[in-house]
C-alpha cells in the first residue's frame, strides 16, 4: 500500500465547473506538497502546507493533520487547469508520491 | 532566466553506456534533487544533496552516482545503463526540506 494515496485517479469535468482532488496520507509529516504536471511533462509546485488552507488565484489547498488529509480545489474550472495533479508528503527525511490525478477539463 | 535547468533535455543511448544529466540551479537553494518519474507516471525520489552532503539516498542501484561539485550543481551519472532506467529525471533544488520547491524541465532518458 502506498503511503500517499490519491483520489480519483481520473477526473472530467466542464469548464467552469468546481473540481476536488484529495489526499490521504498514512505517515508522520511535516508538509505537504502539491504539484501540477502539465502534458508537456514540465512539473510545478502549488502549494507547500503544514497546516490550515491556502488560496493561490482559483486554487484552494486545504489540510487536516489529524485526519491526514488534504484536498486541493479549483473554482472555475477552465481547459488549461488539465494537468496531472501530485500530492507529495515531506516527513522531514523523506518525500512519498501519491500517484497524481489526471484532470481534464473539457470546453 | 531558467531557475532550474537539466541538461540534456533527450537522451536516446544505447544499454551498457555510462551517461550523466546535469543541474544547474540559480536560486541560491540549499537542497538539490533527483527524481524518476516511470512509465506510469509514478515519481519517487533518488537523491537529496544539501550543502554539498547527501541527506537523503533512496534504495537506487549504485549504478547511479549524484555528483555535486558545489551547491548550485548536482549531476546524475549513471553507470552500465539498463532498459529499465528508461524514464524522465528531474532535478528540482529547494531552499530547505520545509519549503516549496523548483523543478527542472525533465530529461527523457531512452536506453535502447
């Protein structure tokens, strides 16, 4: 079993429409990360969060340490959002991978 | 200005070659890394270089050596290539463990 697990693992949706991504995690941590792998393979880094919410444009990251759990939100959808979207946990030595969550965002 | 920046960007060799990717990093950060991203997509770490020491070295064949010459490089050499070692391989560098950090562009390494 994966120490990070992601769900779904595939996700459609309109454009415009509100998208969750979620997360869950067995270990111990000291951040989490997530990450946006767009289909040219180039990665970029969201969010780092260690506790509570951040808001970055339409994009929402949340955590729960003791249900060890995040979710990552996008209000108003749009085609470009369509990424892979990775959560990645910092244990302090160590980074687990979820295994990413394919959006696709449809016109 | 590229912060993070791997070079080559394609690697086609063939099995039994010795290859290295380097990295390059201008953003003053303390930690480099290595990571491998399989044909599912699966990333895990390899490699973490802070200061010049390895903090973190992931259960990776020795064929593979993180090579830092100074805080703003960390090259990948890779002995002996095998089919399996096909993958993208990205450096990303942060200012320490806690904080966001800054990936490269990848390089998609074919062993033929």
């Amino acid at each position: 079993k994966n120490e990070v697990e992601q769900s779904p693992q595939n996700l459609t949706a309109q454009e415009g429409e509100f998208i969750t991504i979620n997360c869950s995690y067995s270990v111990g941590i000291s951040a989490l990360h997530w990450l946006q792998q767009h289909p040219g393979g180039g990665i970029v880094s969201l969010f780092m969060l260690s506790s509570g919410k951040k808001k970055h444009g339409r994009l929402i990251a949340t955590i729960n340490i003791q249900e060890k759990h995040s979710s990552l939100h996008i209000t108003a959808s749009h085609p470009r959002d369509s990424a892979v979207y990775i959560c990645a946990v910092n244990t302090g030595n160590q980074f687990y991978f979820g295994t990413g969550t394919s959006l696709t965002v449809i016109p | 200005d590229t912060a993070v920046s791997q070079t080559p960007k394609y690697l086609v060799t063939q099995m039994g070659n010795d290859k290295s990717i380097k990295c390059e990093q201008n953003l003053g950060h303390d930690t480099m890394y290595w990571y491998k991203q399989d044909s599912k997509k699966f990333l895990k770490i390899m490699f973490s270089y802070n200061n010049k020491e390895l903090i973190i070295n992931e259960t990776v064949p020795n064929r593979f050596s993180p090579k830092s010459p100074d805080k703003a490089h960390l090259n990948l050499h890779i002995n002996s290539l095998e089919l399996g070692d096909s993958a993208v391989y990205f450096c990303a560098s942060s200012q320490d463990l806690q904080y966001g950090y800054t990936f490269g562009s990848g390089t998609r390494l074919t062993v033929v």
